[in-house]
C-alpha cells in the first residue's frame, strides 16, 4: 500500500470558481480576490484581510510595515520553516531565537525578556503545527516593552487557546496557501490586522505602492495612478482566490477528520516504548496541522529511510533554522545553542495526515512505524 505525504481537498466546486476566473477576462488581484478577502475576515473575526502571495512575503510586508530593517532585531523560534526566519533576514534584521517548551515545541515564552535589548523591534510567534502559543502571556510581555507582535499562524487558521485566535492579541498574523497547508492554492498567502491604516499600507505594498490597483482602473476611463512609496509584487491573483473562497466553508469538515485521525495516531503510540509526541494542552483548540511523532534522533534518519521503503510519505517539520548552512555562515550558530529545539529537529518525524486518509492507510500508516522501530531498537 502506497500512502501519499499529502492530498489536497479541491472539489468540483473549487474547479468550478476556478474556471469562471478562467472565462473571465480578469485574471489578476480583483473582484474574487476582494471577496475571499472578506470571507477569510470573516472567518478569522478579523477588521482587516489582505491576499498575497505567500506567507513569507506577508510576514516581510508587516515587518516592513513597522519600520524594521538594518540594526533591528526580531525575536522568534528555530523550529519553523525556513520562511520565518528568511522574512527577517530579508528585511534586513537579525534573527534572535528563543529556545521551545518541550511538551509542545513552541516558544517559550519565560526566556524571551533575557534577549530584549534596545535594538529589539518584534516578536514572531509561530504557532506550532496548530497549536498556539500563549499569547495573553505575549502581549503583557509586548506591551510592556513596546515590542510588535507579527504571528505566524500559516497552522493556526482554525486554533484558539482561551478564547484567543490568531491576530486578536498580535499586530497581525500572516498565513500560508501553499500547497501542504490545510487549504491551498498551491502558493497564496494573507495578512489580517486590525489597523485601517495597516491594511491600506498592504494594499499598496502588495503591488508596487500604487495608489490604484488594475481592478480599481478596470472597466472604467483609463485614470493615471501614483506610485506612493517603493513597494512589492505580492499580490494574490483571482484564479488563487477563486480556488481558496469554498474551501474556507470545508474547513470545519477539515479539521474534524484531522482530529479524528490524530486521537487514532495518539492513542495508538501513547503507550508505544520508543514514540513520543507533542503533547496538547488543555486550554488549546489544536487545528491539527501536522502530526508529528518523535523517535531516538540516533535512528531518526533510518526511520524515515524504513518508512519510505514501505511507500510512506513523511517529512520533518522542522530542521532547526539556526543550524542551516546560510544561517551559521551568517551568525556564526552553532548545536547546542538551543537544547530544546534542537532535540526536536533532531527526533521529529511528520506522518500522512489529511481528511482523505483512508481508515486503511491510518492503520498501515502506525502499524509500520510501531513495526519500524521495533525492528531498530
Ligand atoms: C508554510 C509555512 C511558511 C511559509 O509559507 P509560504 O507561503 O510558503 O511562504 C512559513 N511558516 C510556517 C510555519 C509554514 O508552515
């Protein structure tokens, strides 16, 4: 039995928006992308969205919203994708890490004051495969230091933790449609906030800094437009918006299998010698991003080897982002430098885990990885 890394979840419904943006004659940011805009709002309780083009170009807009750049540093986590980081990076600061809980690999919130100093300008919280992190805790900390926080909530669309979702308490939270992500466009990213002045920025960032976008000028007498300040190409296009717009309806759907399979994974390795996993607090809504598993980093490698020689899909979410050649060339990072997240880089194994996964594929799925490391240990 081959078990896929991932499947999407486009249906006929998604194919069908998609093909009346193809019969229009308006391929780029407008009408579609305006309404997805709202509805994704909506959905996240949010003032403001913004569609562009990926989250990494959403978490550099908002950074570059806040005036950060050269000279300034961001506070963040090692156990991410590359992207957060690199958002830093390209806007010019410096990444500054903070070590993760154990329990569920994210920020730990206690050792951020230890790295504020007078150059700090944000926090990027990321929050991990789904679950968030505290952020009553972030805000009182951000607050207090007169800190920006910009959230990476690409796994979080569905999360909340005491009530609190992503964006409510942070300056603004950036998401991902890339092709793994719980719903896709195969790239596409947004931006919400709650700031009319924010959102009006982005809007203008997205797409050069002009004052008039071509769904602004479209079907009306040609209007000269002003380029205001020096800005991107990150805008969203309809065809993305099209193809995003119904699956936020399913997302409920969605996350309910997710679930489902993860109490299946859950309760399969929970008393597995050998297999461990994040675990869930009590006050958190987990949106089930991913589902990872850690095992003897010694044998990690050679699981993922045994697993994909029995035509299973898995991945690592994540490497740590310090210990990347680029980054230890760049700072100087060394191992050891996070104790914490570097054990979980190291031992961390991701399984297929998507509403299309059969109940057939979930047990293959364990069983193998209950058989892989029984035979390696
Ligand atoms: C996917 C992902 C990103 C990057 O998203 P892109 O849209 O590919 O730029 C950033 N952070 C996290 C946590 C992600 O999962």
């Amino acid at each position: 039995m081959k078990v896929e890394f991932y499947k999407h979840n486009l249906d006929d419904s998604d194919k069908k928006a998609c093909m009346d943006v193809l019969d229009s004659y308006f391929l780029t940011t407008g009408s579609v992308v305006r309404d997805f805009e709202q509805k994704f709002a909506n959905y996240m309780d949010a003032p403001f969205a913004v569609g562009t083009n990926s989250c990494t170009n959403s978490l550099l807009l908002c950074l570059k919203y806040f005036g950060i750049g050269p000279g300034d540093e961001v506070i963040t986590t090692a156990l991410t994708f590359l992207g957060t980081s690199n958002a830093i990076e390209r806007a010019g600061a410096k990444p500054v890490y903070v070590d993760v809980l154990p329990a569920t690999g994210n920020l730990d919130i206690a050792q951020i004051e230890s790295k504020i100093n007078a150059r700090t300008k944000a926090i990027i919280p990321v929050h991990l495969y789904g679950q968030m992190v505290d952020m009553k805790a972030l805000s009182t900390l951000s607050n207090q230091y007169n800190l920006k926080i910009i959230e990476d909530a690409c796994h979080a669309i569905e999360s909340s933790r005491e009530g609190i979702r992503p964006g409510m308490l942070g300056d603004a939270a950036c998401f991902s449609f890339y092709a793994t992500k719980n719903i896709t466009a195969g790239e596409g990213g947004a931006v919400i906030c709650k700031s009319e002045a924010m959102y009006e920025w982005l809007c203008k960032a997205r797409i050069q800094g002009v004052n008039k976008n071509a769904a602004q000028r479209y079907g009306k007498l040609y209007q000269h437009y002003e380029q205001e300040f020096l800005g991107y190409k990150f805008n969203m296009n309809n065809i993305q918006a099209a193809l995003l717009i119904n699956q936020l309806d399913r997302l409920p759907l969605f996350m309910k299998r997710r679930e489902q399979i993860a109490q299946i994974y859950e309760s399969a390795f929970g008393a597995e010698p050998g297999i461990d996993f994040p675990r869930v607090l009590p006050d958190s809504l987990h949106a089930r991003h991913l589902f990872t598993v850690w095992v003897d980093p010694a044998k990690r490698d050679e699981v993922l080897d045994e697993l994909q020689k029995r035509q299973i899909g898995v991945a690592v979410n994540y490497r740590a982002t310090h210990l990347y050649q680029y980054y230890r060339e760049r700072y100087g990072f060394e191992g050891g430098m996070l104790p914490l997240t570097e054990r979980i880089a190291d031992s961390t194994i991701t399984l297929p885990f998507y509403p299309k996964l059969s109940e057939a594929e979930v047990q293959h799925v364990l069983q193998s990885l209950k058989e892989v490391i029984k035979q390696l240990s």
